[in-house]
C-alpha cells in the first residue's frame, strides 16, 4: 500500500519581492551617501593668509546694467589673430529658434569687442553679456593662479547686458555664463601687477578688502572629484590643472552651507558623494581633510 506525502508549502507574501527591492535601494543610496574614511574640519582666522596671498583680493563685478545695442555696435570683432566686421558675424550661421540660442560674453574696448585682454590690478573692464531669455544666471569668476572660484547668481533681461569687473588680483582669469544649464563661451583676463610707480604709498589690504571664507579641501585617499555649495558646482580637485585631491575655493557669505563632495571614477559615473552642512564665518579658513 503506497502512503501519500503531502508537503504544505507557507505562501510566499505577495509583495516580497517589492519590499526586498525597496530595501536594496534604500541600502544602495545610504552606501553612496555614506561618508567613507576619516573627515575633519579644521578652521582659523584667515588675516593671516589674506595678507601673504591675493586669494581674498576677489574680483569686483558689478550687477547687470541694460544695455541697448541699437547704435552701440561694435565696429570689430577680434576672435583670436582674426578681425571680423560685427555685421558679418552677427550673420553667420543659420537662423535659431530664441530659445535655442546661446550666451555670449565679450570684452568690450573701444569699438572692437573681444574674448580676451590684457589688464593691470585696479583696472576696470567693460563685459557684454547676451542672454538670450531673461531670468536668473550663473556667473563664474574663475582665477587660475590660485584655483579660487567665485560665484555670482544674477537676474538677467533678455538680450545686452554690461557688466563691470574690477581687475583685484594678478594671473590669468576666466569668466564663464551659466543660464538654463547651458555655458556660455569662456573670458580669458590676463592680469599684471601695476607699474611700480604708482606704488606711492601702502596699501591697507584687510581694510579695503570685503569679508570672505575660504574652503579648502584635502584629500590622500580620493581624486577625480567634485565639490558642490548648496547644489552649485564651485570647484573640482583638478581646477588647479593638477589631480592631487586638493580643492579651494571662495565664499562671499557666510551662515550655513552645505558642501558636497562628489567623487568619479574614470568614466564620470558618480561612486561615492557625501555632504557637510557647516556654519561659516566671515574672515575664516576652513579646511576638510577626508582620509
């Protein structure tokens, strides 16, 4: 006589498979996020280094003044070696959609407009600025010589803008325009020192120069990395054209901020991001160091 076995089987809950999936994804943005290694703040007043480098001598821009272009065009454009008549630029190309089209920046000397200029410390710089929609814009004053970046988010009209930069430090610097994600063409600022003879008496430093925080960020262990202050890209561990997991940058304001720091690998793809909100004060130098 044969004996049946029976094997009851306990239901498998209808939304396991959700839930374990949820849990995988909960668990996988918690690891990215999730600072790895030691991370230290360091902090200390920043007099010091304000007066033995030009990190603190941050360019003067002034905001957007409308500009009308009707009967104020240029007469050359230089691009590069080339000149070009305004007239023949302004027409080449096919015809965009406004919405389409993009931001420029120029040098505005005399009758000629340009992308780049030679200045000295003091001196004043005419830019033109096109936006082609009105509404909020970023600009970014970037010195090469001291891997510093500062930003500005300003409100644009549509069409001609004239903005003025006050030349405060020495070396070679970059203007760029950011509006809806899109960057504009770049503004390269050579600035030397002013002739000695106008050297006549010292210069008070602290006391012409406005508050401002600065951000360092020092690394061994990561490289290929970005660094963001409440969701704005201010700077990366290659701004200074070297990949050595050091960044700097600075504020203008300080109060609270969040700095996030976003690590790459070789392809772009983001592998690890961690944030730090911290008060910051005025005349400050804060260092990260991130083992």
């Amino acid at each position: 006589m044969r004996m049946r076995m029976i094997f009851r089987m306990r239901p498998f809950p209808r939304f396991a498979p959700l839930w374990a999936a949820l849990a995988l994804a909960i668990l996988l943005a918690a690891a990215q996020a999730m600072p790895t290694g030691n991370q230290t703040w360091s902090e200390e007043p920043w007099d010091a280094a304000v007066q033995e480098s030009q990190a603190a001598a941050a360019p003067a821009l002034s905001d957007p003044m409308p500009f009308n272009i009707s009967g104020h065009e240029p007469s050359t454009i230089l691009l590069g070696d080339s000149r070009i008549n305004f007239s023949d630029y302004a027409s080449q190309g096919p015809e965009q959609k406004p919405e389409m089209k993009m931001a420029e920046l120029w040098i505005q000397e005399g009758n000629a407009w340009s992308r780049y200029k030679r200045a000295a410390v003091g001196d004043e710089v005419d830019l033109i600025f096109h936006n082609p929609a009105y509404g909020k814009a970023d600009v970014y004053l970037i010195s090469y010589a001291d891997s510093s970046i500062e930003h500005r988010n300003l409100n644009f009209l549509e069409g001609y803008s004239l903005l003025k930069l006050t030349a405060s430090k020495e070396g070679r610097q970059f203007v760029i325009l950011v509006a809806k994600n899109a960057p504009s063409n770049a503004l390269m600022i050579d600035v030397s020192p002013q002739p000695a003879a106008l050297h006549n008496s010292p210069v008070d430093v602290m006391a012409a120069a406005p508050g401002r925080v600065k951000v360092a960020i020092v690394s061994e262990r990561i490289r290929g990395y970005d660094v963001y202050v409440d969701g704005v890209f201010y700077s990366s561990d290659i701004a200074d054209g070297k990949l050595d997991g050091n960044a700097s940058f600075i504020l203008s304001r300080d109060g609270k901020h969040t700095i996030t720091v976003s690590e790459r690998d070789g392809q772009g793809n983001t592998i690890n991001k961690n944030e730090h909100a911290k008060e910051f004060k005025m005349n400050t130098a804060y260092t990260l160091k991130i083992n």
